[in-house]
C-alpha cells in the first residue's frame, strides 16, 4: 500500500452493519409513497361512490363514445 490508499483507510470511519439506517432520503422516498397512496385512495373511493350511485349504468346506457353526464 502506498500512503495515499493509508491515509484513505484511516479517513473513513468503521461503519457497523447493525446501525447503519436508511436516513433522510429513505424517509423521503417512504413519505412520498405514502403521499401518492394516500390520493390515489381517495380517487378510487370517488370513482367506487359514483358507481355505487349508479353512474355505471347511466354511462352505459349512453351512446358509446360519449362521456357520462353528471
């Protein structure tokens, strides 16, 4: 070994793999998933209230091609 690959070695800290942590980017990816869960639940729980109310077969019943009124 040369004094550079030493001096390298001796610069970075023993890291324990029994602590190591996913830190604050781990955090924000779990966040923003949970964040995109969170609309993406109440989207669905619109769309299952208008089928519920009928909007399926009112969308149906129209002439294909064409939106459903509301």
């Amino acid at each position: 070994m040369n004094g550079m690959e030493t001096v390298l070695m001796l610069a970075q800290p023993e890291v324990d793999k029994f602590t190591v942590t996913p830190g604050v980017l781990g955090f924000l990816v779990v966040a923003a998933i949970g964040g995109v869960l969170y609309f993406l639940m109440r989207s669905m729980r619109t769309k299952l209230a208008h089928v519920r109310e009928g909007g399926f077969d009112q969308a149906a019943a129209d002439e294909p091609g064409q939106s459903p009124k509301e």
